[in-house]
C-alpha cells in the first residue's frame, strides 16, 4: 500500500517519532499514570497521539477526562448487564470517580482491563486540579443520565439521534471547553459550537438495507454537515497553539471519514478506517486554519462528486457541502496550493458508490 502512496512515507516516519516520544512519557510517569497512558494507546490510538499536542498538565487531565467516559461507556455498551443494573450505573458512576471502596467489572477486552484497574484512574484523578475535577465530574453526570435515559428508548428519529449525539458526544467538547477555560489557556467558547464541536465527532449507526440503507447512511452524513460551520468558527477563535492541533486533528480526520463513509456500502460490510498513511499525512498537514480550510474544502469536494441525483437528501446535501466551501474560500487565500495537495485522495474517492459496486478504501 505504501508504494501506491510514496508522499505518505515522510508523514509516517513522523508519526512514528511521535508514537516513540508518547512511549518515553509513559516510562516517566509513576505507575498509576503509566496505566493510565498505557491503556489509552490501547483503547485509543488516534487519540493517544492526537493528545501528545498537548503540554503535561493540560494533556494529563484530558487524558483522565477521557478515560472516565470510556468507563462510562464500557458499562453503558456491556449488554451482558440487564437493564436495571446498567442504569443506575450510568446514572450514579460520577459520584465514583473518586471514591476508593467503589469497583465494578464490565466490558471485553481493553476496556475491561481499564474497568479492572480503574483504581490507578481514580489515583490519577484525584491529582488533578479541582477546577479540572469538577468539570470531568459535572460532564459524566449529564452524560451518564442521558446514556440512561436510552438504555429504554428506541433512537427511531433524527430528533432523537441528535439528543443521544448531545449527550454521547456533543459533551465531550462541551468539557475540553471548560478544561481549556479552567487551564488558563483559551476564553469559554459558547456552549453550541462546543456542543457541535463534539457533535461532528459522533460515530455513524449501522444500517442493513441496501439502497435504503445507502440513502440512511448519506443522511446521517448530511445531518453531520450541519456541525462543520460551528466547528471551523470553533476553530479558528483557538489562541493556543497546542491545544489548536489537539483540536484541529480530530476534526479533520472526521471530515475525511465522513467523506469515506458517504453513499459506501462497504461501511456495512467491513470496518472502515482511514488508511493509516492519510491518518499520518493529516497529522503533518494540520498545522494552521489555513490548513484546516483546506481539508475541509477538499474533503467535502469528495463528498460533492459522490452525491447522486436520486438521493432523497441530495439538494440538501450540496447546499451545506456549498456553505462550508464558501466559507473555507472566503477564509483561505492559498486554497488553491492546498487543493493540489490532496489531488491523489481525490482521485481515489471521487466517484459514485453503489450497492453493486465496491468502494474504493482510504
């Protein structure tokens, strides 16, 4: 694969550089930490490199606020647990966080080790400074009670997809806002681009049907376009360098994924990933506003050349795909240099799926 994408040797070499200085801060920390940074290289690899952007102190409490959440999701994704048990779980894990005589195991694999060794989390935690233990606290109780309240609720509109998205993911920016604002390091962003900022992160739900689920699917992708002007106003008011590209990354790699995943069959078929030399090239590209703009311009030009005319949601689709465009062009004075750039990931996305053909995978 590496010899179809020689341009991506240099940026996969960097992030091996990278992958290696992540380990060096593994290896110096005390061993609840080392845990700590251990187990987030396994449950989470992009973010685990994506959060090296960041200096120590900031970087330390983001990565408890994100192990937290993924304790709280191990228990609200383990069905092995009727519901009865997972909700009062869910509903009560903040008032847990730190208290030592707590323990429960759930989940496989991974998460489950994290689960078997939350204590090291919990020592790790209560070494934060309050104001960073009180926004991680205050975000897994919101989002504990609204992962609750569908452990018996059916997601069957989009309605109710977006209220699910807010808690499960619209929070999660919500409490990177405060913990910037806590830090010292960036103003409060208002609570909607923080929210939207988390939203277009949100994972896209299987569906099994075919052309219906093909039309489904390309909604979804829609309905997450709808966050992108939010995330770039986000975005571009960041003052901080590092916490920029901690921010920055996530988002650009979410709109390349959109742009796999729209009108793909394959995204019901096999699990899809960016390949891991677009994930590095990204990662070595995303250094300014400029680039960002960038991304996000090409990355929904991929979408655009997949949108077919039948779609239900298509003239949607195009009208928000137009919007975004504008305002990366109105913003970018060097668009076009940058265009060239991802020229080749263009020409490997930039044409119609169909149930009958294979898609081609980043």
């Amino acid at each position: 694969m590496i010899l179809r994408h020689p341009e991506e040797i240099y940026p996969l070499l960097k992030l091996k550089m990278v992958i290696r200085n992540a380990e060096k801060v593994i290896h110096h920390h005390h061993p609840h930490w080392a845990f700590c940074y251990t187990i987030l290289h396994k449950v989470a690899r992009s973010f685990a490199l994506t959060i090296q952007q960041l200096d120590s102190e900031l970087r330390d409490s983001i990565l408890i606020f994100y192990l937290v959440l993924r304790a709280l999701d191990t228990i609200e994704d383990d069905t092995n647990l009727p519901a009865e048990v997972r909700i009062p779980l869910l509903q009560t894990f903040y008032q847990h966080i730190d208290d030592p005589r707590w323990s429960f195991i759930c989940g496989t694999e991974d998460c489950k080790i994290l689960m078997e060794q939350f204590h090291h989390v919990r020592t790790a935690f209560l070494e934060l400074k309050r104001s960073h233990q009180d926004v991680i606290r205050e975000v897994t109780k919101e989002m504990g009670a609204g992962m609750a309240k569908f452990i018996c609720k059916e997601i069957e509109t989009i309605e109710d997809l977006n209220e699910y998205a807010h808690y499960v993911a619209g929070l999660v920016g919500l409490g990177l806002s405060k913990l910037f604002y806590a830090s010292g390091l960036e103003d409060l962003a208002p609570e909607f681009l923080s929210n939207s900022m988390g939203l277009l992160l949100q994972d896209l739900k299987d569906e099994k049907k075919s052309v219906k689920a093909l039309q489904c699917l390309n909604e979804m992708v829609t309905n997450g376009l709808v966050h992108v002007q939010h995330s770039l106003s986000y975005l571009s008011a960041l003052t901080n360098p590092p916490i920029f590209r901690f921010c920055a990354l996530p988002q650009v790699m979410a709109i390349a994924t959109l742009a796999l995943c729209y009108n793909n069959i394959d995204v019901f078929r096999v699990s899809l990933k960016l390949r891991r030399g677009l994930t590095a090239k990204l990662i070595h590209q995303t250094r300014t506003m400029t680039d960002v703009y960038a991304a996000f311009f090409n990355f929904t030009s991929i979408i655009k050349a997949k949108v077919e005319k039948d779609d239900p949601n298509a003239s949607i689709t195009l009208s928000r795909i137009e919007a975004i465009q504008k305002i990366c062009t109105e913003n970018s004075i060097s668009l076009n240099k940058d265009h060239r750039e991802y020229d080749t990931v263009n020409k490997e996305l930039a044409y119609h799926s169909s149930p009958q053909r294979p898609q081609c995978i980043l």
